[in-house]
C-alpha cells in the first residue's frame, strides 16, 4: 500500500482514480471529497473489506466501498441503528428501563428490554412517536472505545445488570466499544449510521417476552419486534406483505379447515384431525413412492432407547438440555430426538459387504424435542414432528454419486409444488466432534457433488451439526419469504462410534460413511409452510376434500350419491353436501373450505346425465359427462399440478 509521509493512498470503489488522504481523516470527510454523490448517500463503508462507521479513519488507507441503504449490508445497519433509537425512544419515555440485546433479524430488529412496568401493544404508537422526534433531531451517532472496566463500572452505576454479564464475559478484550446518540449510550460493536437523522422509515410490529440468554432460570424480557426500510415504499410494501402473510397463517387456515389443533394439555404437540390426517398421508405417499423408484428401503425404529446409546452417538453431550428422558425398571431411557442412532443399529445388525451399498434407509420417525414454551409457533416450532429421514451407508468411493442423486431427487419434491430454493454448505462449527482432517475430507465431497451438479450455492463457516458438514435447502414461498427444510449431512464420525463395518472386495473390514438426508425436514413444518404457500388452497392431490357434490334439492341427492360413488370408485375424494341449506350458501362453503372442485346436480342434470362443475378459483366450467370429470380430476391429481 503506497504511504508518502503522512498521507495515504485511497480509492473509493467504482468512483475514479486513487487520491490521497491523512490518515486521520474519516472516510466520510474523504469519501464527500472524492465521491460527494456516492456520500450522499452513504449510510455506512468497507474499508478495505472490513465494514466500518462513516466516521472511522481511513487509516492506512486502501479502497473504500459506500454502502446506501438499499444494500443489504447498508440495510443491515439501518435496522441495528433503528433498534437503539426505539431503545433510546423507551428510556427516554420509561425511565429505568433497563436493556439486554437488539440485534437485526431478517426483515427486521428486536430489543429485548426491562421496563418499569409491563409494555402492551397500546405503548407501540408512543414509542414510535418519540422514535420519530429523535430522528428529527438529528443526533450525531458517535462510536467510542473505552477500558472494559471503566465500561463495567458504568453500567454497574445504571444499575444494566444484563450489560455488565455481557461485559464479565469479555475478559479478554482490554476496551469495548460504546455508542452515544444524545443522551444514550449504549454497548455495541457497531458499525451505525452516522446520525439519527439517516432513519425514519421504520415500524413496530409486536411484542413477544423472551427469557433472558434463552434460559427459562433466567428473567423474562419484552421483546419489542420492529422493521426499517431504505424508504416509505419498500416499507409499505413489506406491511403489505405482513398482512397477506397474516391473512395465510397456517394456524388460523388449519382451524378454518379442520387440519389440525393444540391444546392446553399438550403444549406443543399437534392433534391431527382427518383431514390433516389425509394431507399427511398424501405428503408421506409421494416421498415413500419416490424414494422407492431410487433404491430406498423403509424402516422403523424406536420411539425410546437407553440413554447409553444417545451418550454413545454424540447426542447426550451435544443435544440434552432438548431430550426428553424417563426410567424403566431403574434404567435411564430416553425418547427420540432424532432417528439416527436407530439406523445405525439397523445397519449394524449384520455383516455388510461392499456389494450391499450403497445402502439407503428411509423412515418416517417421530422425534420430541424439548423447545421453550416461548419459541412454539404453530406447526412451525413444535415439540413432537415426523422427520422424512434417510441414512444412507456407503463406501467413501461413493460420496459424490450419492449426493448427487439426493439433490435430483430434492429438485424433483421441491419442482412438484413450484418452490424455488437456495443451497447452503455449512462447514465445521466449534462443538465439532472428531479430528480436523475428516471434516476437511467430508466438507470437500459436498463441495464436489455440488459443483459436480452445478447448482449455485452459499458457504456457511462454522454452521454445520456437530458430527459432520451439511448442506441445507432453503425454499422460498409465494410471499418472497425463505424456510430452511431438506438437508444433506456427510458423517465419517458415527461409523467410528459405531464401528459401522463393510467386508471390502479384499476381505477386509472397511468403515462405511454415513449421510443423513431430509427432504421435507419435518412434516409438520412443511405442511405449514405448504399451507402458507398456497393461502390454504391445496393442490388437487393434497386436497383433503377433492370434490364437494351438492344436489340442488332433496329429490337431487340419490343422482349426487351416484356420482359420488364414482368419483370414490377412481380413487378421488368425493363427498355429497346434503344439508338443507340454499345452493348458493353450500358454493360459498365449499370455496371456504378450499375444495378444488364442485359439482352441482339439479333437474337440468338429472334428466340430462351431465354434471355441472365449478372451480374454486375459476368458477363455472360448464356442463360435462361424468367421464369427462373422471378423466380429468385422475388426470389432474396424478399429474400433481
């Protein structure tokens, strides 16, 4: 980097020619003299690829990249600076409130805080309010670094117990970096917008109370979730989107349509009602066919098993605040959190030789883990779900095959309901089990297969389970928004734990690998994601309900029994409407209800022999044979349009 005396040579990105600067100067300063336009509209910088304050100096000088609002890094910003400004907003209101993290969130921010009293949704609109003042006053936002202990002496005095635990934690760090807009101060990493004049586009959504650290021993805190856009427009859009998003809960649209239910008694268990039975059974039919065309062998295991086991496979020192255990004649048992160890019996059952592989086990297991009561969301975040699972036991020769195959068939469930999707490689996170250069070997093959498919992904540091590196699938629904479902993971450590054996061509023993694959994830949360996708309105062959006949009146029931009865013959599902209710009243239920398809016999139908059909979404189809409905609802379902 070329240094003359005190000056440095600088570049601003995409803005001409290198320049010179004093290494005091800010990047801002440097930044409206070399690129006044860009500047503008500048909320934050990478120097020289480390995100920085606009404020920050230009040091020892290098490139310099302006990020606006509209960037996702510049957005990141705006978000984090607009949850100190509603925290500022709440102390300056309610005094005394004491604050424990605001970190962003996708879409969005929250702050975790302690006031006085209890907040309810009423106090939104006055926070706001002063959130707004703060912005019109403009505040410059200013970054300091002090002596850790000078920073925890400071907080001790405020009486911000939940900033001093974060500080007794930082006992290798000397100084700390504080934040002060005004009167505020808070303890941040940073980096923020250079004022609070820089915000302004923003909204509170809701409240939510949240257990200090996650620890339910710890205290419950008011969560107060809010979002921020570049501008009013990309905000108004997302609250739109919020109230579509809304209006297509799955919890509201699984009541309305019978799927499902929870009750007190079974805090985030799911009760599944016939017609969710039936959407389930459609989900679990079409995977079971689909892997079985590919080579997969079903099996079941276990519900609960010795905590031996769970010690032997990783689990009990990795996972066990979310297991649940009992005793059985004064042994330690525990239920399921994940089907693996049962697989691995399986495998292990007998002598395998290097013909039998690649060896594909597929289950359909209901796991339980332990969740907070304050994380359950539906069919979301549950407590009880069936994992699609696959363990497929292969010899190292074969890795690449494998998991080539597990992203065609993952393309061809996801292409079926017309979701997009993004991939994710997570590589080896710090509570790794086993030696480097195995993790080195496995995250390498997925790197393989991956190009080998040429399918675009993301690298993921330090992100992957804590026996091997994995790869995720993030579907992407009919509002824009992203759910992590289908996995891949690569597992060289359980074999080992297991003494998992092959007889190899030569006669000796050899150590299978493992890949653990999800194509759903879970069902519960697939299907609400599904639920979610389609506003409740299924696909002809998910549809618990396919067709609703409904005679006109009584003299028409025996006639909608008839043609009922054929439906049912083809394989669909069909139901005759037989209230005493008008015929306009039974259409506008059926489309409630989100039936594919209606038929309406009356006189004109009787005496003619044809249906009269209508759609959901696309009304009146007119008359037809009844054939011709057969022909075309089997053609339909089976097609899985």
């Amino acid at each position: 980097m070329a240094v003359t005396g005190q000056r440095v040579q600088v570049w601003i990105k995409g803005a001409g020619e290198p320049s010179w600067a004093e290494p005091g100067e800010s990047v801002q300063e440097v930044a409206l003299r070399l690129a006044p336009g860009k500047a503008r509209d500048a909320v934050v910088a990478r120097r020289n690829g480390t995100l920085v304050d606009l404020k920050a100096p230009v040091g020892e000088g290098g490139e310099i990249e302006l990020l606006d609002a509209q960037s996702p890094a510049g957005l990141d910003v705006v978000r984090h600076s607009t949850a100190h400004l509603m925290a500022q907003a709440l102390q300056r209101l309610m005094p005394g409130t004491r604050l424990a993290i605001g970190p962003t969130i996708e879409d969005g921010f929250y702050y975790d805080v302690a006031p006085p009293r209890p907040l309810s949704p009423d106090d939104l609109p006055a926070i706001e309010a002063e959130m707004r003042r703060i912005v019109a006053e403009d505040l410059p936002v200013e970054r300091e670094e002090w002596p850790r202990e000078e920073a925890l002496r400071f907080f001790r005095e405020r009486g911000d117990a939940y900033k001093v635990e974060i500080l007794e934690e930082l006992v290798d760090q000397p100084k700390v970096s504080l934040y002060k807009q005004g009167e505020f101060i808070d303890l941040c990493r940073g980096p923020h917008v250079p004022s609070t004049g820089h915000l302004g586009h923003f909204k509170l959504l809701h409240l939510a109370g949240a257990y200090w650290r996650g620890d339910s021993r710890r205290d419950m805190l008011t969560r107060i979730y809010g979002t921020a856009f570049a501008s009013d427009e990309a905000l108004a859009e997302h609250l739109r989107m919020l109230e579509e998003a809304a209006r297509r809960d799955h919890r509201r649209l699984g009541r309305e349509l019978g799927l499902f239910l929870f009750a007190d008694e079974g805090p985030g268990f799911p009760f599944w009602l016939p017609a969710g039975v039936i959407v389930r059974n459609a989900l679990v039919e079409f995977s079971r066919a689909e892997q079985q065309r590919r080579g997969y062998l079903e099996v079941s295991t276990p519900l609960v098993l010795r905590d031996s086991l769970w010690r032997r496979s990783g689990h009990y020192d990795h996972y066990r605040e979310n297991m649940y255990f009992t005793e059985i004649e004064g042994e330690s048992f525990a239920i399921k959190p994940m089907n693996c160890p049962g697989a691995f019996l399986i495998y292990a059952s007998e002598v395998r030789s290097y013909r039998d592989l690649p060896l594909r086990l597929m289950e359909f297991g209901l796991v339980h883990r332990h969740e907070l009561s304050g994380v359950l969301n539906g069919l979301k975040r549950v407590r009880a779900f069936t994992q699609d699972d696959a363990h497929l036991f292969l010899r190292p020769d074969q890795i690449t095959q494998e998991v080539v195959g597990v992203l065609e068939l993952i393309e061809h469930i996801y292409g079926t309901f017309g979701f997009a999707y993004r991939i994710e490689l997570s590589t080896r996170p710090d509570n790794a089990m086993g030696p480097e250069e195995l993790w080195d070997q496995a995250t390498a093959a997925l790197r393989e297969a991956l190009d080998q498919s040429g399918r675009p992904y993301q690298v993921h540091e330090g992100e992957g389970a804590f026996y091997g590196p994995k790869i995720d699938f993030h579907v992407r629904d009919s509002l824009n928004r992203s759910w992590q479902c289908g996995t891949i993971q690569l597992d060289f450590m359980n074999p080992e734990r297991f003494d998992l054996t092959y007889v190899g061509q030569d006669g000796q023993k050899h150590r299978p690998v493992v890949i653990h694959r999800a194509l759903f994830g879970s069902l519960e949360r697939f299907l609400a994601v599904l639920i979610e996708h389609y506003a409740g309105a299924l696909p002809l062959w998910l549809s618990p309900v396919q067709v609703r006949v409904i005679p006109v009146a009584d003299r028409h029931a025996p006639r909608a029994g008839e043609v009922a009865g054929r439906l049912v013959a083809a394989g669909l599902r069909a139901e005759v409407d037989a209230r005493e209710e008008k015929l306009g009243y039974k259409i506008r239920d059926a489309q409630v209800r989100k039936v594919p398809y209606m038929v309406v016999i009356g006189d004109k139908e009787v005496q003619s022999g044809l249906v009269a059909v209508r759609h959901r979404s696309e009304g009146d189809l007119g008359s037809m044979g009844l054939e011709e409905l057969e022909r075309r609802l089997v053609e339909e379902a089976a097609a899985r349009r």
